[in-house]
C-alpha cells in the first residue's frame, strides 16, 4: 500500500521536530555565546533593545485603555466615537513611528546576530536532518514511527536526491535568499505533491520518480 500525503507529512514533520530540538539545545549549550560575542557589548544593546520594546508595549496598552474609555464615554453619540477613533488611530501611528526609529538603531547594532541565527537554525537543522537521511538511509524516526518502508532503487545517491536536493535542501536555499518567496513557492510545491499523490496511479510525486524511490505504508501485522 502506497504511503499517503498526510502519513508522509506527518513524517517529516517528526524528523524535522527532532531535528530543531537538537540544534536548540546546541545553540543554548554553546552556539548563542557564539553568536552574542560577534556584536561588541551585546549584553547592553539588548538590555537596552528589550527596555524599548517593553516601553512600547506599556505605551500601546495605554493608548488601547483610553480609547476603550473614550468610546464608552462616547455611548451612542458617533461623533464622538468617530473623534476618539481618530484620536487613538493618530497617537498610535506616531507611537509605531517613534518605535519603528527606536528599534532601527539596535536591528543594525544586532544584524550580525540575528543572520548568525538564521543561519545556525537554517543549516544546524538541515546538517541534522542529513545525517538521518544518511545514516538510516532514508528511513529516518518519522518514517519509523509513521511505519512507511521505501523500496525501489533506494541507494545512499537516491535517497539524498529525494530527501535532501529536492526536499529539505531546497526549502533552506529559498528561505535563506528570500523568506517572501519561499512562503510563495513551498505551498505551491506542497500542494503539488498533494495533487500527484491523490490523482496520479501509483501515487507518486516528482522527486519520486526522479530518484526511482517508492513509499509504502507496511502497517504492523497482527499476531
């Protein structure tokens, strides 16, 4: 019986799951202090950062409280629900403007920081996904647990191109040369899949056939 989308999903979705746990507690264990002595007194920039989002927020639910009371001081006069509107929408435009130039100073002080983390997360998670692809040859824990076997031509080179190049690999390199597209493209690739492995025969996907690999799903036989 051939796997089916949701079944594979949910299997990548494990590996995946197992995959960023590891990498954060590599990044809390050593990769942050890494990462934080890249920037010259990061301590302070974000103590300093956090103080200004903290002052933000305290400011927002402010505006936010008297709005609220002025459109229950308002009653059902709307012109005088339309003034405080006003008069809130105002305040709170200059509030995130005031915020927007406050937060551009320590986003360009914390830049090397926050690519460094993208990058430890982005390349941690695929090194880890890579050496269970590998070394479990393409049966990786969520394949296990999802009870999906591959058969086919499953080598080390086939199973890389179908999980690697043309899965994990090529989410990474979209989302590190630009997030806005990979959130475009990635569901048009998911809904692909979708449809090749709800229409086609065999339910097969692209990377299926290009790497000669075909997912079963071998429920557990019953004693």
């Amino acid at each position: 019986m051939r796997a089916g989308f949701l079944r594979r999903l949910v299997s990548a979705l494990v590996d995946i799951t197992i995959a960023t746990v590891f990498v954060y507690l590599t990044f809390v264990l050593f990769g942050q202090n890494i990462l934080q002595n890249r920037v010259e007194n990061y301590d302070e920039i974000n103590a300093n950062y956090q103080e200004v989002i903290n002052l933000y927020n305290e400011d927002q639910e402010a505006i936010e409280a008297e709005y609220d009371e002025a459109k229950v001081a308002a009653g059902d006069d709307e012109d005088a629900s339309d003034e405080a509107y006003t008069i809130y929408r105002d305040k709170l435009s200059i509030l995130n403007l005031h915020y927007a130039n406050d937060t551009s100073v320590y986003n360009r002080l914390l830049l090397d920081y926050n690519v460094g983390l993208i990058y430890y997360y982005s390349l941690g998670i695929f090194f880890i996904l890579s050496a269970l692809v590998i070394g479990f040859t393409g049966l990786t824990p969520g394949r296990r647990i999802m009870k999906i076997e591959l058969l086919g031509q499953v080598t080390t080179l086939n199973v890389i191109i179908h999980d690697l190049l043309l899965k994990y690999l090529l989410v990474i390199v979209l989302f590190l040369i630009s997030p806005y597209y990979t959130f475009l493209i990635i569901p048009g690739y998911f809904i692909l899949d979708l449809f090749l492995i709800l229409l086609s025969k065999d339910k097969s996907t692209i990377r299926d056939n290009l790497s000669k690999i075909v997912l079963n799903y071998k429920p557990k036989e019953k004693i």
